[in-house]
C-alpha cells in the first residue's frame, strides 16, 4: 500500500495501492501509512528530510467510500466511515509532529483526505499538468472532522473558497492562493523539486525537537484538537 525508502538524506514515503491508483484511504493503507511515519520519526536525524509522494495520476483521492458502502448495514456504513476519519486522525497528528522538514510532492489529484493528509506536510509541490486540491464534501452531503476544518483554517488562507465553494483548485491557482509552494509540468518534475527541496532542507541540521515545537506553535488549533500538546522548551545552546 505504501513504501518508504532512504535515499541519501531523505525518507521517501511512496503511495503504492496496486488494486486502486486512486491511493483511497482505507484501514490497510492508513494503519500502514502509520507503521512508515512512526518508523521516519524513530531513525530521524537532524540531517534528514521526508518527501511524501503517490505512484499514477492520483496523489489520495480520500477515503475508501467504497469499501464503507460495501457494508449492507447503513450504520456499520457509517461506522466505517468512522473508522476511516480516526485512523487518518494520528497519521496527521504523526506528522505534524516529526523532527524533521516533510514536503509532500502531489502528483496527482488531491481530494478531501488526500488534500488534508498534503496539507498536513511543511512544503507542498504540485504538478501543473494534471491533478487539482479538491473538498468535496459539501458535494457529498458530510461535514468535515474537527481535524480537517482545524488544518484548512491554519494551513488554506482561502478556506472558504476550497471548503465552501468546492472549487477544483489546479497548481497555477493553488500557488496564487498560498496552498502550495510551487506548480511543476509533470509528475516527475514535481517529485524531483521535492526532492531538491528535502534534500535543502536536510542539509540545514536544524534540532528536531525544536523543530517540532516551533511547527506545533504555528498551528495549535489543529495541535490542540489532534491532542498534541505543546513541549518544555528546547535549546540547541
């Protein structure tokens, strides 16, 4: 469902579904999501960058409402549905809560989930081709988890327009609106910038736990609703 692999100074955390390029976010993706970031923040050196990226035309397309819908039962439909939000609930909280700078190259669309768990990296790259940052939920009829509004707020300065409006924001606007850093033609240009950017950031050595805090300090709402809570202070002197 997903690999991760050093190279050089970078964690390099790849979207791999084989059954579905889509990347939908069902428990085995997620709890395997998870098993890869806590392996990143337990061999995490102040030397190292991770750089988050998806196989095909899809970087996470959100959830599996497939496999929710597959239950005949309304209501285990919706427990699953459940399942699903709390089980991306510490993915995000992991990482956010990493030593080290996370870029998140998105080379392909990035809807409701996915565009949280993009969101949710320091840096996000995005190819200029193809793809967009899409909430559809307002489409879907479903409010968005505590978490998702608490990273739109901090994280998308136009919020309104991407959540309440259900705009398909491609990179050129994305980079206008601050969503992203940068637009790239192809997928592959997109993930190579990344890589560049991780390897940057890497090579600054910055102390991880300081790290860490000032990005808690910079978002404590979503800190706080992912119960996070903020450490002593750290100094490198």
């Amino acid at each position: 469902m997903c690999t991760l692999e050093k190279r050089g100074p970078l964690f390099v955390l790849t979207l791999t579904s084989e059954d579905d390029e889509q990347h939908r976010l069902n428990p085995t993706l997620l709890s395997s999501l998870l098993a890869a970031l806590s392996q990143v923040k337990s061999q995490a050196t102040a030397a190292t960058a991770l750089v988050t990226t998806a196989q095909g035309r899809f970087f996470c397309n959100g959830f599996d409402f497939s496999w929710a819908r597959a239950a005949a039962d309304p209501h285990v439909a919706r427990l699953r549905l459940r399942c699903m939000s709390d089980s991306l609930r510490p993915v995000i909280a992991v990482l956010l809560s990493l030593p080290i700078p996370t870029v998140a190259a998105v080379t392909g669309h990035a809807a409701a989930a996915g565009a949280v768990l993009a969101l949710a990296h320091d840096y996000v790259l995005m190819r200029g081709d193809r793809g967009v940052l899409y909430m559809p939920e307002l489409d879907l009829g479903i409010t968005l988890p505590d978490y998702f509004a608490a990273i739109m707020r901090a994280k998308v300065a136009a919020a309104r327009d991407l959540v309440l409006a259900g705009r398909k924001v491609r990179a050129e606007e994305a980079v206008e609106m601050g969503i992203v850093r940068s637009a790239h033609d192809s997928a592959e240009s997109t993930a190579e910038a990344a890589m560049r950017l991780g390897e940057e950031l890497a090579r600054k050595e910055w102390v991880g736990e300081a790290y860490a805090e000032i990005r808690r300090s910079l978002y404590p709402e979503v800190c706080d609703v992912l119960g996070l809570a903020p450490k002593s202070f750290v100094s490198k002197i």
